[in-house]
C-alpha cells in the first residue's frame, strides 16, 4: 500500500509564488511507485484546496478560475486518522474526504515555515516532513538564531536588534548603528526569506531608505555590519538533530552587493518560466581549496545539530576574504527548490531526496511516539472551587 503524502504549498507569506514553484517541482519528482501524492495549495488566507489542476504550474496564471474548478477542503482528525475533508460541508452531492499519512510542507516565510503551521500539523496530528516547531521558529529569527549558534561556538556576526518602538525615534537608532557598526551595514527583516526586505546601507540616506523598507515587512529589524570583500558560499544538510549529512558546495551569483530575489527568481527564468532556485546563476561546485570545502560541510552540519533540525536546510555562509574567516549567515529551513541541485552532484537524485526526507518525518513520529505525554492522576476528583474566591489547588 502506497503512504499518501499531502504536498503542501502556498499560503499567507510574501515568500507564496515561490513555494508554489517549489511544490510543484518536488510533486513532479515524488516516487509515484511508493508513494500516492495529493497536492494541497493554500491560498493567501490559508484556506486549503484540492483538485485536479492544483498540481499544474500553468493554471497558477488565474488563481481565480483555478479556485473556481477546486475544492475547499480543511483537516480532520477522525479517529487518529487525518483526512482532508470538503468544507464548508455539503447536504447533498459528493464529499471530499482524502486520507492522509504525512504532510509534506513545501512553504516559505513568515507564518507557514516559522513553527505556525508546523504547530498547526503538530496539533492536528499528521506526522510532517521537515523541521518541527522549536527548529522552524528558531530558523527563522535571525536574532534568536544567532544567540544560539553563539553558545554552539558557531561563527556569526554580531547584529543589533531594533523593534517599532526604535523606528519611532529613527534619528536615534541611526546614530546607535553608525555609534556601534559603522558604514557599511546589512538591514533585514528578522524573520523573512528569499533576501525579501534586505538592503546593504553605506550611508545615512541609504540606512534610512534600508530601515524604511525592512520594516514594511517585520516588526522587528537587524542591522549587522557588512563584510566588504565578501564571498557568498551555500551548503545543504540532510538529517536530524543526531545524524546529517552535507550536500556540495555551492558559490551563487548576484548583481549587487547581495543576493537579491531578483537574482533569485526572476533574472535568470526570463522566457522560459522560473524554476525557483534551481534557475540561479552560481557555480557548483564552488571553488575552493579541499580544507575551504570541508570546513563548510563540517560547520554546516554542526549547525544544522545545533538548531535541531530536520529533513533538508540550506545554510548560507559568508567568507571575509580579507582574512579568509568563514561566519555562519542564515539558514532555511524549507529551502528554494529544497535545495536538490546541491545533492544531485553528490549522487543523490532529487526522488531520493524526497523519500529520505519522508522518512526522516516517520522516524521521528516512531520516536515521538514512544514517548509518554499524559499520567494518571486524580487532582481533577479532589478540585474545588468552593467560596466566593476560589480555592488554591
């Protein structure tokens, strides 16, 4: 019997087309031989749709019209049996009602890959692929991020974290990143992906334009101080918090002073549809010395560890090439394309990747399972809410 996998992607997050490109290639390459595969799209809302054009790129050029020929379906958990039920519910005609064994989100940004839907998976009941909770909301606040990895002695940047309240006295918080950084700097949103919202400032007027542009997505803002001879160096981890692996090394290539979402998803598909990340220009391998290569592959799975991931990261490196000093930058926890170009190169197809990623999530479900959640006791029997204040229990 084949496990049926819900292919998740889309939802509320300024990442959504790009996860729709990345869920739709991994649904292309899933092993139709093991597994039954239900593309499930959500919407800019959340809302969750079957059907069987959901699973085409092309129908993604009219939302509207590909809703209009979908089904609204939400999850159920019945029995300790997850389905995706048809809603709202119908009095007469079919019902959907699809069994699914695991979820495989394929979502990127803020409130589908930063520990809320995962929660909502986790609530549910459906074993999911990729991070859990703790991992995805950790892997998605830099700030957090970095406190972290600092007491795992991995190399970061050090950064200042400003809030709404900073931004309200902007002339102050300019005056604190000259006072404490100095020219130049790196400003990003602390918890998007996909260089959204992200801008190098090399003067006041550029930290202003910068400032401005980061908090139109977050709420929170980190400036760090921007290496000058800097080299980009990426590298995938497959595993869990115990065991994992690296992928080869890649070195992308961008027009600016950093990687943009131009550079990313736009520039390089021009004329012939985008291919998520797959479609950067970058070179892999990257070039460097067999030391160079195997110190990122070992800090990138010590990373990985440390913020206790699962299934498939990215993680983002820089190089100072003025001392040759590799510092950790970021990592995504459900990566552009989930990074399969890194893998290929190291003789792991893309339909294997996922299989290892699927059963990765039922692993962990086999090990979650035997732990006890729940013990017998009878504090609700001796409970008592006597008096006009209560009683302390």
């Amino acid at each position: 019997m084949k496990t049926k996998v819900a292919m998740m992607f889309g939802g509320k997050s300024v990442e959504h087309e790009v996860s729709v490109i990345s869920g739709i290639q991994a649904l292309l390459s899933m092993d139709t031989d093991k597994y039954e595969v239900i593309p499930v799209y959500m919407t800019k809302s959340n809302e969750m749709y079957v059907g069987e054009d959901i699973g085409k790129i092309e129908c993604y050029k009219d939302i509207q019209g590909l809703l209009s020929r979908s089904q609204r379906v939400i999850m159920v958990n019945e029995g300790g049996k997850v389905q995706l039920v048809s809603y709202p519910t119908k009095l007469f005609g079919k019902k959907t009602a699809i069994d699914i064994d695991v979820a495989f989100p394929v979502v990127h940004g803020t409130n589908v890959e930063d520990g809320a839907f995962q929660g909502y998976l986790k609530t549910i009941g459906i074993p999911f692929v990729g991070c859990d909770v703790t991992a995805s909301a950790i892997g998605m606040d830099k700030f957090i991020m970095k406190q972290v990895l600092k007491e795992a002695q991995v190399p970061v940047l050090d950064a200042k974290l400003y809030t709404l309240s900073d931004y309200a006295e902007i002339e102050t918080l300019m005056d604190h990143v000259e006072q404490e950084l100095g020219y130049p700097v790196i400003v990003k949103p602390v918890n998007l992906g996909s260089s959204v919202g992200i801008s190098v400032a090399k003067n006041r007027v550029e930290l202003t334009s910068a400032v401005d542009d980061a908090f139109r997505y977050a709420t929170k803002v980190l400036v760090e101080h921007a290496i000058t001879r800097l080299r980009e160096i990426n590298c995938a981890v497959l595993g869990d918090e115990n065991e994992a692996i690296a992928s080869e090394c890649e070195e992308p290539l961008h027009t600016k002073d950093i990687l943009s979402y131009e550079d990313k998803y736009v520039s390089n598909a021009k004329g012939s549809g985008s291919k998520g990340m797959a479609s950067v220009s970058r070179k892999i391998p990257a070039e460097l010395t067999p030391e160079k290569r195997e110190e990122v592959r070992e800090l990138a799975v010590r990373s990985f560890k440390a913020l206790g991931c699962n299934g498939v990261s990215r993680i983002d490196f820089m190089i100072d090439e003025e001392t040759d000093t590799l510092y950790f930058n970021e990592i995504n926890t459900i990566p552009g394309s989930l990074a399969f170009y890194l893998w290929e190169p190291i003789g792991i197809p893309y339909k294997e990747l996922l299989d290892r990623m699927i059963q990765l999530a039922l692993k962990r479900e086999r090990t979650e399972g035997n732990l006890t959640f729940t013990f017998d006791t009878n504090i609700l029997n001796s409970a008592s809410f006597g008096g006009s204040k209560g009683a302390k229990l």
